[in-house]
C-alpha cells in the first residue's frame, strides 16, 4: 500500500502554490507602483491644474447661478463668503473658517478642498468631487482584481489537475504493480512529457511480465525435465543393497521430489488454477490438527466454531493450513508450549492464528520470509528445513483468494501466522 501524500508535498498544490504567488506578487508589484509611482505624480499635476482652475473662477466673481451649473457638468461643489453674501451649491460644504482650521481631508494623497479670494475681497471655497468617485473606481478596480484572481485560481486548478491527470494514473499503475498486479497498462496521454512516461511504463510493465513468465517457465521446464533422471535414480537406488548409504540417498531424493512438486505446484498457483466453493473450514482445520497427534510439542485448538463457512477452494486452503503447522511443529524448540489454532470471525473477515513457540522469526527476515527460496537458517539453524516455497506457496493461495497472510513475533519467541479471508456473503 502507497503512502497517502499529505497536501502540502503534491506536485499540485505546489504548482497551485507557485501560480497564486506569481499572482498576488503581480498585483502587489502593480499596486506598489500607482502607490508610489503614478499617484504621486499625477496628484502634484491635478494639484496644479485644480488651484489654477479654482483661482480662475474666483477671479471671475462666480455667480451662484454660474457655481451651481459647473457643479453640474464639472461636480465642482463651491461655496462662497465675502461682501456678496454667503451661498452654497451644496449643504455638505463645511464653513469656510473650519477650512482655514486644518479641517480639510485628504483623498488619495492629494487634497479635496481648495481655497481662492475674490476680487470683491471674498472668498471661495471649491471641492472637487472626482476624488471621491476615483476612490470608489479604485474601490471597484480591486474587486474586480479579487474576482479574477479567483476565477484565475478556479481556472488554473481545473487546467493543472487535467495535465496532471497521468501523472496520478502514473502513480496508481506503479502501485498495483508493486501489489504484483502485471497486467497494468495505462491508457495513452497526450505526446509530451508525461505521454513518454506513461509510455515508458508501459513498456517496462511489459518486460518485467515477460522476464517473469520467462522465469516461471523456466521452472516448470527443469522441473519436468528432472523427473526422468530422478526416476532412473530412484530405480538405481532400490538396487543398492541395504546400508546407510541407500537410506540417506533415498531421503535425499525424497527431498529433491518434494521441491519439484511444490515447484509445479507454485508454478499452477500463478494462474488460475483456484475454484471457489462454499467450504467449511472447521472440520478442515480439526483434520489437519490430528494428523499431527503424537508429534511434539502437539496442536491446541483454542477457539473454533462449530461451523466456519467461507467460498474458497477447499483442497488449496487445506494445503495452507498443513502447510503452516508443519512449519510450527518444525520449529517449535523441546520445551516450547503446544502450537495453538484459533479462528475469528466477523462479518467482513475470518481470520485463522497459528502460533507457535519456537525460534521465532528476526525482524529483518520477516519481510522476505513469503519470498520463494527463502530461508531464516540464522533464525532456525538448529532444525533442518526445507527449501523454501512452503510458504511462498502458502502466500500465492491466500491472494488468489483475495485474502492475506501475515507473520507476527509473539514475545521474546515464538511466530504467529495470521491467514485472513473475506467472509461469505450471505
């Protein structure tokens, strides 16, 4: 099983990551630049131009009939105090003295209130809404730029998890590769990068399942090419007088039939060669635990109902069951307890427990002890063992099943064999 990417280490939320910064250092970068660019040079021209227009309309001694229609086409409010009177072209102007007092806000980094004498020895007061409208466009502006910043994000994520799109089928192939699925082939992508790597994978798919058909049948080959020679062996053997010699031949080749049946037998398992039927496996159980009365240290059911109903090949799941008592009598030490069975159920399980207590399995082991061939002799040296494929043969059964097998130490020795199959439904 793969492990789950956390967000922050995906490939796509970092593009996403990348593409957001670039966004938000581009309107910074803008912003920065009206800010301390643009504003301040366009504030000291509107500067110029608004006191130079404000001290022309004084000069021209604005009547409030003239100030109330530039208000209207130019939205210059004016107010006017002096000899002539005092008027308003609107009632949010302030006294003309709160003014002079410092009262006067500003907008954007330039003024909002200008004042002029008359020639009449008044004065006016102009305020120039286009600020004020400004602030509300820029206002606006940065809504906006939030908005497509957004629609930009949306947009970016959808075009990213599309190109990324083989990437993540890349990565669901590599694991039902590793979980020893060899029929993947991925689907073709588009002819770039990614496209060359799926392709890659296709091709290197399809090598590794012809090395190991090459291997298999390699196998079975010599294995059926041996079975004559051991033939006339054992014949040759049978005409040996009686003596030391022809026992330990005759266990030898004993020994060497043995790996090649299992070698055929493993060989069988990497097809089909499984029939699923409604199989009790207590009695199953109940029968390969007697058969092994009388040899030490003994077997223990501790927990077996009476009924255990599973769909499965019942020959094969007997195989495992034989197997791996057979590989817990074997190991099991002089003064080890009795190996113990047990068996639980649940609604979407059962799973079956041998342990033993023998020499136990070293942790560095434990990883390749389902591997065929393989051997714990620095763990089990004292007893001899076999060649291996027990329990590889065991591993191949319990998957073609669709269950599993696993292997746990039980304190400081011992091993316990877990075989877990799906439950029958019902």
């Amino acid at each position: 099983m793969t492990e789950r990417l956390r967000p922050h280490s995906s490939v796509f939320a970092k593009l996403v990551a990348v593409m957001l910064t670039m966004t938000v250092s581009l309107l910074l970068l803008v912003t920065g630049f009206f800010i301390v660019v643009l504003m301040p040079t366009l504030n000291r021209s509107v500067e110029a131009l608004a006191d130079d227009y404000a001290r022309n309309l004084a000069n021209s001694r604005l009547t409030h009939a003239e100030a109330v229609e530039i208000s209207r086409r130019l939205g210059i409010q004016v107010r006017y105090e002096g000899p002539a009177g005092q008027w308003s072209t609107s009632d949010s102007l302030p006294p003309i003295a709160e003014v002079r007092m410092g009262a006067q806000p500003w907008v954007l980094g330039g003024r909002s209130y200008y004042l002029a004498a008359s020639p009449d020895g008044g004065t006016y007061l102009f305020r120039w809404t286009f600020r004020q409208k400004t602030l509300q466009a820029h206002h606006a502006l940065f809504v906006l730029l939030l908005v497509l910043i957004g629609g930009t994000i949306v947009i970016a994520h959808v075009v990213i998890r599309r190109l990324l799109r083989p990437l993540r089928s890349l990565g669901d192939g590599v694991a039902r590769l590793s979980a020893g699925e060899l029929d993947v082939a991925l689907p073709p992508v588009a002819p770039d990068e990614f496209g060359l790597l799926t392709d890659a994978f296709n091709e290197m798919v399809g090598r590794v399942r012809e090395m190991l058909r090459a291997r298999d049948q390699l196998l079975v080959d010599v294995s059926h090419e041996l079975r004559s020679p051991l033939t006339r062996l054992r014949v040759a053997i049978e005409l040996l007088p009686e003596g030391h010699d022809r026992a330990r031949m005759t266990s030898e080749l004993a020994e060497m039939e043995a790996m090649i049946a299992e070698l055929l037998e493993l060989e069988r398992l990497s097809g089909h060669g499984i029939r699923l039927a409604p199989t009790d496996l207590a009695p199953i159980i109940r029968e390969e635990a007697a058969a092994f009365a009388g040899r030490p240290p003994g077997i223990r059911i501790v927990a077996l109902a009476d009924e255990v109903q599973v769909d499965a090949d019942g020959e094969r799941i007997r195989s495992v069951v034989r197997n791996l008592l057979e590989n817990a009598v074997k190991y099991s030490l002089p003064d080890s307890r009795p190996v113990e069975v047990s068996v639980a159920t649940d609604r979407e399980s059962i799973a079956l427990r041998i342990a033993d207590d023998g020499a136990g399995v070293r942790d560095e082991d434990r990883a390749a002890i389902f591997e065929p061939f393989f051997r714990a002799d620095r763990a089990r040296s004292r007893t001899p063992a076999g060649y291996g494929l027990g329990l590889s043969i065991c591993k191949r059964i319990v998957d073609a099943h669709g269950g599993s097998i696993s292997s746990e130490s039980i304190g400081v020795r011992g091993t316990a064999f877990v075989v877990t199959l799906p439950a029958r439904e019902t």
